[in-house]
C-alpha cells in the first residue's frame, strides 16, 4: 500500500504520483489514525533535498502532556528566503505568515505500536498566525518530500532550539510493515516518545543531544523488529 500523504506534503513530491488530500471521505480512510515510523537522520540525504525548495514550518502546542497534544500548525511551501538554523521562531513567523497555504489545529493521542489517534481542522490562515503569535514554546523546520519506492517519506530539518536534529519519517494508510528503510536513516526512534514534536516542543532537543549520543554509543543504532520483516537499504 502506499503512503497515505497529507495534502499540504505533497508538494515536493515526484511527477505522475499524486497522493490525494487525507479527508477521510475516500476509501483508504482508516479512521482519525496516523501510522508511521519514524528514524534519526545523521545527515540531510543531498541526493534527495538538493534539488528541493522544502517547506517552512511554525507550530506550536496548546496542550503537551502524557502523549496527548493539540496543536497549531502553519505552513508555507512557497518561501523565497529559506529560515536559518538560529533564526528565532518570531522572526521566522512574521517572514512564512503571508505565504502560509496549509493551517490547521489537530489532537493527537499517545504512540502506541508506530499507531496514534489523530483529528484534523484546517484553520484560516490570519487566525492561524494570530494563535501562533499569541503560543508559548514554538517548533520550527524544514520539510522536504520524496517517493522512494512504493512508499512517500517527509524529511525534517529541525531549527532553532531543536538544530540539528533531522527526522525522517514513513506514513501510510494502515500499519508501517516489511518497510525498506533508505540508507540515511540511521536508527528508529518510533517509540522514543523524546522525538515527538510535542515533547521536542517543552524539551529541545538540543538540552540532552549528549545524553542521546551516549545512549547510542553504549546499545548502537537499531530497527524495531515487531513490524514485519525490515530491509535496510544500502547507499
């Protein structure tokens, strides 16, 4: 099956795939739920991002607790001047605001088995900046897209408190089984609860890189193994 692409995704994505808007109203509609994994990237993978004008994105929580978010999101897929990695998030608000063209408040349930709930409103783009302006702690990055294979995959850059952490990650319509995983992803962090946004949001990821690193230099890079049968493909 393949990747179950939100709309505002698909930009970047490659000519003659077109993944549909995710309304819910087609018949690859699984409920309010998201399935993914997603992976700890070492390093853009060029090869795919060079050729790309990623996405900007702003957004912030107004509940973060337990696994339980609600959040607000902003995003603009047409920005001349791309946000550097210390640009603060005030700065990087006012500059993508009048070129948001996807906006939307969700609720999200905790992980549980690369499965969480998940509802979507799509929101009007002034009243979308006004919350995010008015936001506490605010998540900004850079969101490039590819096929690679018979599966969509989002890439995100991470900026400001959170540079240089790199995510990728691999959504579908049903559960993220007998995945081939691209060889830039160096190891699964699906159910490290410390990679959600909503946890990066109140504890960035630059406070505990270190602690991080440690962690793998000690128990080293891995896949999870209860999705099916993994293929870790070579550069």
């Amino acid at each position: 099956m393949g990747a179950r692409f939100r709309h505002q995704d698909a930009g970047n994505l490659s000519p003659g795939r077109s993944p549909g808007y995710d309304s819910g109203m087609d018949g690859d509609h699984f409920g309010d739920f998201e399935y993914e994994r997603r992976f700890f990237v070492r390093e853009l993978p060029t090869d795919i991002t060079a050729n790309q004008h990623p996405s900007v994105i702003i957004q912030a929580y107004l509940l973060a607790a337990d696994g339980y978010a609600v959040r607000i999101r902003g995003q603009a897929s047409d920005v001349a001047e791309l946000p550097a990695p210390t640009d603060p998030s005030d700065q990087v608000l006012a500059a993508i605001a009048p070129h948001f063209n996807f906006c939307a408040l969700t609720a999200k349930g905790p992980y549980v088995g690369g499965t969480r709930y998940e509802a979507e409103r799509e929101l009007d783009a002034s009243v979308c900046y006004q919350m995010l302006k008015r936001a506490g702690a605010r998540i900004t990055k850079l969101r490039y897209s590819a096929w690679l294979g018979e599966d969509g995959w989002v890439i995100d850059q991470f900026l400001g408190a959170n540079a240089p952490l790199i995510i990728a990650e691999c959504e579908r319509g049903g559960p993220v089984v007998d995945l081939a995983i691209p060889a830039f992803c160096f190891h699964e962090v699906t159910a490290d609860h410390r990679f959600s946004n909503d946890y990066l949001s109140g504890q960035p990821y630059r406070q505990w890189a270190y602690h991080f690193e440690e962690e793998l230099a000690v128990s080293g890079p891995s896949f999870i193994t209860e999705f099916g049968t993994n293929t870790h493909l070579q550069p």
